[in-house]
C-alpha cells in the first residue's frame, strides 16, 4: 500500500489530524527529498497476571489480570551531513478502558526533535528527546514514560574518543504565557548538565555535573547539584568492571540540605559468546527517619533524578517507582544471560534487598525500635524469543520473598503474595523507507 492510500484510508476512519499530518508530511517528503527517511509503526501487548506487581496482595484481595496496549508512529529524517529529526506519537491504554462512550487514552508526543550539524564535530539538538548515557543510573529512558522525556537544547561535541554534551531546560506552564505562574512540584523548573567522556584503549570514563531545580510553592527554586564519575574497564577478554559514583549537595524543596551519594560496582563475565554473569551492587543512600524530626539534620536521601526505574531494582517495581524509601537502599545481586539458540534468550536476575538507614513502622513515632535492615529476595526469570526481524515475544515471572519491614514500607499489614506473570508481544513492522539514489 503506497502512503497515499495509507493517508485516504485513515482520513475516512477519522484518526487523530496529527497523525494525518504527519503521513501527509511523509507523502511529500517520500516525493521530493533524496534523503533518509522512514516511517515505522510499533505494536506493544502486555498481558499481565498480578499478584502483587508493583504494591503487595493482601488478604482479602484478589489477583488482577489486564493487557496494556501501546501504539507509536516513528518518523524519522536523516541527512547526515546537516539535519537529523525525529516525531514519535503513542497512545497508551489498556484493554476494555473506556469512560461512558469515549476512550480513555493517553496519546502524545513522546519525541520531537530536530539535530542541526555545523562542521563534522558539532551539533545542537532541539526538542522533545530522550537522555540516555552510561549505564543510565542517573539519564535513562523508562520507555512508554513520559516523565523520563526531557525538552531541552542539548550542545553535543565529538573528536575522536572524547565527547562533551552540554545541556540546558527551563519548563514553564502554559496556564499562563505571559505572566510568571508556579510549575508542577513534581517536574523540574530549570536543569543544566554537562557530560564528559573518553575513551583509552580498554578503558572508558564519563564525568557528570547536573544543576536541578524544583520549584517551591513561592516561586524560588531549590536546587541540588550531583557530580561524579562512571568508569568502566576491559580487565580481560571475557571480564569488565565497571564503577559509578555520585555525590549530591544543595537544598530539597523544603529547604533541608542535602548531602547524598550513590554507589554502583559491577563485574561482568562473559564466558562465552552466549553465556554471561554479572554480580554487583547498588547503593543508594537513605535518611534515618530519626533524624528528620529535626530540621537542621541534612537529608542523606539521594535523589536517582532520572535513572532508569523499572527493572532496575527488580521487575516488580517496589522501590523508586511509586514508593521512593527515605531511608535509601542496597542491592547485591547476581544476573544470568543465557542464549542457547540463536533466536531465544534466558535471562534470571537475583536481588537481595536492605535498607540503607534505619527504617521505622509507621506506629513508631518516637523511633525508637529500628526494623530489621533486611527487605526481602526478588527472583526475575525472563525468556524472549525473537519469531521474526520485526516480531519478538516474552515471558516472564518475578516473585518476591519479603520480610516484615517490607511489609511495614507498605503500611504494616502482612502481604499475602508478591509475585506477577506477564508476556511482553512486540511488532515493529516498518512500512516506509527511501534512501539516497
């Protein structure tokens, strides 16, 4: 089917106008440009089977089962020599979600960005855009998030192995254009941060220095500065290591200084071309809720920003999604990746879970009986089967074998099951390309 016939046959279907607009921007650019461009579609079904993914099940309650379905357009225009643009529109919702006769459906912008080169070793990239570096503990994507999507100018510069990106946001609501009104609590006002990396031989190391801002309710803005490194090394052939620190100081929203850090070690083996262990550890440091009480006490809570989230600290998402502990955390862990056929992929990741700081329940107001520092184990075993180019489906299952503190970071009541089942159905199918004649 040509992009014309695409273009009439949603038109007729009264699909969303920016959608059309954007096929009908495709039509003419398939027509007139000699360069790079593609239009792809990306399918994503997520069944889900839970029995206490993200929050425990309890008494009483009974398991949940939904699908998520997700939807993006991917438009993308390269010339390599002057401009490169992306548009990514997506629609998120999930089976059978409706409000009386119309859909509840989340669709949006989820990139939109445009990369002016001047030279070979200089561009600027405006718009809607992902930051992803490192290992992305402090910039990474949570995809299908829109939180973890940054509007920025972002100054990127390369000469051989060394890289320097500076970039630079200020947010504002559109409530009100023209006269200063406060920004959402939840978002940052303002943020600058500049990224250093290099490359030697069989070693690599990036420098990070992030300036964040949130505003308070009075309009100011209290910020917090995090600086550090992360350095990775090829000690062999089949070993790598890799260490990361960060350390944060400034001022919360409720004025309290901070004085934080996080701490990353990791050793990956790679016995074979199919087969690879990592063992490792995250440490995020947390606040004794203690010490809280009094103002003047700076808060050790490190803040991720905008780390990846989801899977990070287990599949089941109980820390830094919708809880963030006070009292930090500590991850030891051990992860398998096994490929014994070509297309399929076993992966098994083990975490044991502490607390950083002292943790408290919730009844204990003086804080004056610590709860054991232990959390709990998670188990995630996942297995991914790759049937076509564009088509890959997985499976997997995470369960976790908690402890009364979790139960207490939850709100005190004994958890019943911690566990959830899922499959994970992408189709990636690319139905426009034209490249240079």
């Amino acid at each position: 089917m040509t992009i014309a016939k695409i273009y009439v046959a949603l038109f007729q279907r009264e699909h969303n106008p920016i959608l059309l607009l954007v096929l009908l921007l495709m039509l003419n650019v398939s027509e007139i440009s000699a360069q790079n461009t593609s239009l792809d579609l990306e399918y994503r079904f997520n069944p889900t089977y839970s029995r206490g993914f993200r929050q425990p099940l309890y008494v009483g309650e009974k398991a949940g089962f939904f699908t998520q379905q997700r939807t993006r357009l991917i438009l993308n225009y390269n010339n390599p020599d002057s401009l490169k643009a992306q548009v990514i529109l997506q629609d998120r919702r999930a089976w059978g979600e409706v409000s009386e006769r119309r859909d509840v459906a989340e669709v949006a912008i989820f990139r939109a960005w445009l990369e002016k080169s001047f030279g070979s070793n200089f561009s600027v990239k405006l718009g809607r855009q992902a930051l992803i570096y490192d290992d992305q503990h402090l910039f990474g994507e949570l995809n299908w998030g829109g939180t973890l999507t940054h509007d920025l100018a972002l100054g990127k510069y390369q000469k051989g192995t060394f890289k320097a990106h500076l970039g630079l946001a200020f947010n504002a609501n559109r409530v009100n254009e023209l006269k200063r009104d406060l920004f959402q609590p939840d978002l940052y006002k303002n943020m600058q941060f500049l990224w250093l990396s290099k490359k030697w031989n069989n070693l690599k190391s990036s420098f990070w220095l992030v300036n964040h801002g949130l505003e308070k309710a009075d309009t100011t803005v209290a910020y917090t500065q995090t600086f550090g490194s992360n350095t990775s090394t090829q000690l062999s052939n089949k070993l790598k290591f890799t260490g990361v620190f960060f350390q944060q100081i400034g001022r919360e929203q409720s004025n309290r200084k901070v004085s934080a850090n996080f701490i990353s070690l990791q050793l990956l083996l790679k016995s074979r071309e199919n087969l690879s262990f990592s063992l490792g550890l995250d440490r995020v440091s947390g606040t004794d809720l203690g010490d809280l009480a009094d103002p003047s006490t700076k808060s050790s809570t490190y803040d991720i920003l905008f780390g990846l989230r989801h899977g990070r600290f287990g599949y089941l998402d109980y820390f830094y999604l919708l809880i963030e502990p006070v009292f930090g955390l500590q991850d030891y862990y051990a992860k398998v990746d096994f490929a014994p056929i070509p297309k399929l992929r076993i992966k098994n990741n083990v975490h044991f879970f502490k607390t950083d700081a002292d943790a408290y329940a919730p009844i204990d107001i003086t804080f004056a009986n610590p709860l054991d520092s232990f959390l709990g184990v998670e188990n995630d075993l996942t297995l991914s089967y790759a049937v076509a180019k564009d088509f890959n489906v997985t499976f997997g299952h995470s369960i976790m074998f908690g402890s009364n503190t979790l139960d207490e970071m939850f709100g005190g009541a004994p958890s019943r099951d911690n566990q959830f089942f899922y499959a994970v159905i992408v189709a990636t199918p690319r139905i426009f390309e034209r490249r240079p004649e």
